[in-house]
C-alpha cells in the first residue's frame, strides 16, 4: 500500500511533536512503512486519529521502539567516564551528601551501569552517596536494563578482571551483580516533556547525553540542553559525544578538556552554593565499598597496542604508544597519528597527514576516506563525495567508502548513486575489517552502521 503524501507528512509532524525525532523529506521512506504497517487494522485515517488521542501511550512507545538505534556497550568513551568518575563527582563530594547523575537516553543501560561500575573501580566517591538516574522514551530497551543480562560484544571493552568482579555469567549472559544494579534506577522519559518538577534546578550534578543529538533537529537539541543547564547544580557538567558539540546549541557552558575527554561545565560564579538536593529517588544505603581494583593489564606493544588504545578510545595513551613505536615515520604509523588528529578535532593536521600519505603512495583508501572526513567537517560535501569515491575505487570492499558516499549523494539528491552507493555499503559491512570499523566507524560497531546504511537505504526507496 502507498500511503499518500498528505497523510505521511502529518505523520512526520506527529512524530517529531511527540518524539522529537525529525526526518527530511529524503527519509520519509521509513516512515512510511511504518505508518503502512501500523495502520493495517484502522487504516491510515483511523490510525493518525488514534495517535492524536489521550489512549495512544502504548502506540507511542512501540513507535519509538522502531524508530531509535540503541547499539551501544560498557564503557563506552572511557576518557569521558574517566574524567566524571576521577575528576568532577569528586569535585562535589564536600559540598552535598549525594551525588546525582542523570543519563539522558541510556538505552538498553551500558552508560548508567558503567558510571556506577567505574565509580566503584575507581573508589574515588562512596557508592552509597552516588545515585545513577536513566532515563530513555523506549520502554523495551529500558525492561532489558533493568534485567541487566547482557552479551559479551556488550561487554567488549570491560577487562576481564572487571567482567568477573561485576557479572555473573549465566546461560542466558552476564548479568550484572545486584549490589551495582540497585545502584541504578530507570524511568521512561521524553526529552521533549517539559516536567518541571523532574527538571527542576539543581537536580543533577552531571548530565550525560552522548550520542543523543544526532536523533534530533538543532531547535530541538537547543530545547532540550537548555533544560538541562536549568536542572544542573551551579557549576554542574554536561557530557556530549566525541563528535558532538554546544556550537550554535547554547552559550551557558564553557567546554573543559581532561586529557583526551572533552565535556561541558555549567557557566556560574566559582562562589555559587550547591542547592539542596532534590529530584532522584533514594538508593540503597547499605552497600559495601569495594577494594579499589587494580589497573588494567597495560595494551600489548607496537602497532596492536596503539590500535587496542584507539579502539577503547584512550587516545592519550595512543599518542604514546605511537610516539615510542618503532617505525611510527612509515604508513601504517603515519595513518595512525591521522586518525588520532582527525579523533581530536584537529582537521588541518589530519587533513596534512592524509595527503603526505598519498604522496607516500601508500593506504591509499584509508588516506581518500580521511581527506573525505576532513572536507565533509569542512562543508565541502561534493569534495568530501570525490575523496569517499576514490577511496572505493582504490579499495572496490571499502565498506565504509561506499557508506559515505551515498549518504551525501542521497542528501545531494543524487538518489540513483546514493542507491548504489548504499547498497553495496550494506552488502560489505558485514565483511568490513575490524580495522577500518576501528579507525573510521566513527564509535559506531558493525550493528550500528548496518543499521546505519539500512536507515539510509530506506530513505532513497521513496524516490524512484
């Protein structure tokens, strides 16, 4: 069934009002599949009808069940959570006796999990006092947190000696040991709500919402962290994603770097008192303080350890595996410390690097793909689309070249090469070398990009 454009753009509309989540008319494809399945009992009119009516909650979450990625795992950007755990829940420890911690669409768990997990690694903050609150729209990711079972590619980055101190291992997975599990608690949430009293000032003393923005239009996500920045303490924290940032979002932060972490601190006087806690329910008091663990078996040497460095995201200790790494001067080294540049931001060097590489005459299309990045940064999408190009014409399994190029080719509108582009792209990623998912999958594993270019795919059907 074809569902019509007038009633498919009232869809569009109903789900960016309730859900937040904004479609170009390029991706309506998915969308109306959607609408086309979930309308077979009522049809369409009926079904737009009951979505505009007070009985339409349970509609609602199942809508958003189809509509957001959840891949995500344990420790996800560990210089981030390194940086909350070691550096700003310590911070406040003298001044309030608990510390809350809000993760904003956490999804199937990891993030609130691993905040409590490193906290407790790390010993720097009593377990008791911390109060880990998530909060997602998708009520069937948060019933899998709250079971807290999950697979070991969940758990991929957590070392082994934190998997057994943590998890037990069952037949169905590792579930998570109940002393770290009450210490979280989940609640089914829509960021678009205003609910004063859950954001009221003062309710968190650090906010993560990493890797959220990308669901969202600009005006949404400005919406959104300026309630956020009403419900920290002053001087409270906020943490986006690597790649995401408050440009053109919000002025009330200041950015702080912490080693390789990036994060936000709420603007206020140095002097500003914490108000009174508020907001987050009680936790258990009574839980024992751990012996702080010991540190992870260092990476292996040479190039498997600036990979393994990279891979977990601590990209300080990279630099310094790569600097003492003998023939870091030749491609493979030199590949590295681009990616790293192009990992901090630094797109001019990168962007050097990339192109000392192909003069080299070698990673050919590892160097095109960088350059590619570089130029997308950098608004030049028709040169970013030629580097993506040469980068599969130099290496035709190239996954992630195919990927990005028809990305941009369907936003260009070039629906017939992004067709092709993405096809292939869908075909490969399976196949893709961990590799190249490790230096340019940009934090998303192989789910993530297939769900990715099936996403994108799916948006080019609805142009023939």
């Amino acid at each position: 069934m074809t569902v019509s454009m007038t009633p498919l753009a009232r869809f569009s509309a109903l789900v960016e009002q309730r859900l937040g989540l904004h479609f170009e008319k390029e991706q309506w494809r998915e969308l109306e599949l959607l609408l086309t399945d979930r309308s077979a009992k009522t049809g369409v009119e009926g079904y737009l009808t009951l979505l505009n009516s007070p009985s339409a909650q349970s509609e609602w979450k199942a809508i958003a069940e189809r509509l957001t990625v959840n891949e995500t795992y344990f420790l996800r950007h560990p210089t981030q959570l390194e940086a909350l755990v070691t550096q700003v829940l310590p911070s406040f420890s003298r001044q309030t006796p608990h510390l809350r911690v809000l993760c904003a669409g956490c999804s199937t768990g990891e993030e609130p999990y691993s905040v409590a997990l490193l906290s407790r690694e790390r010993g720097l903050v009593d377990p008791a006092r911390l109060r880990v609150l998530g909060i997602d729209v998708n009520s069937r990711v948060l019933s899998h947190a709250r079971r807290a079972c999950y697979s070991p590619w969940s758990l991929r980055a957590v070392p082994e000696g934190s998997r057994d101190r943590w998890f037990q291992r069952t037949p169905e997975g590792f579930v998570l040991r109940p002393h770290l599990r009450d210490q979280v608690t989940f609640e089914e949430r829509n960021l678009l709500q205003e609910a004063p009293a859950f954001w009221a000032p003062g309710s968190f003393h650090a906010i993560l919402f990493r890797n959220v923005v990308i669901y969202f239009p600009p005006e949404v996500t400005r919406k959104i962290v300026a309630r956020m920045a009403r419900s920290l303490v002053p001087g409270g924290y906020l943490f986006l994603g690597p790649s995401e940032t408050l440009r053109g979002i919000s002025d009330e932060f200041e950015l702080l770097r912490t080693g390789d972490a990036f994060y936000y601190r709420l603007k206020t006087p140095a002097s500003a008192a914490v108000p009174a806690p508020i907001g987050l329910p009680a936790t258990p008091s009574q839980m024992d303080l751990p012996a702080v663990a010991p540190p992870p078996p260092p990476p292996p040497e040479g190039l498997d350890g600036v990979l393994q460095s990279l891979e977990a995201e601590r990209y300080e200790e990279a630099w310094a595996r790569l600097d003492a790494m003998p023939g870091a001067s030749q491609p493979q080294g030199q590949l590295l410390r681009a990616v790293l540049h192009l990992n901090a931001g630094r797109f001019a060097e990168a962007e050097r690097a990339g192109r000392q590489l192909l003069s080299m005459g070698a990673t050919e299309a590892s160097a095109h793909f960088l350059l590619g990045v570089c130029l997308e940064q950098s608004g030049d999408d028709a040169g970013a689309r030629d580097r993506y190009a040469a980068a599969a014409r130099a290496d035709p399994t190239f996954a992630l070249s195919h990927l990005r190029s028809g990305t941009l080719a369907r936003r260009a509108g070039d629906v017939a090469e992004a067709r092709v582009a993405l096809r292939m792209a869908v075909s490969l990623l399976p196949h893709e070398k961990p590799l190249m998912l490790t230096l340019f999958g940009g934090g998303f594993g192989r789910h993530g990009l297939m769900q990715v270019g099936l996403r994108e795919l799916q948006a080019c059907m609805e142009v023939p």
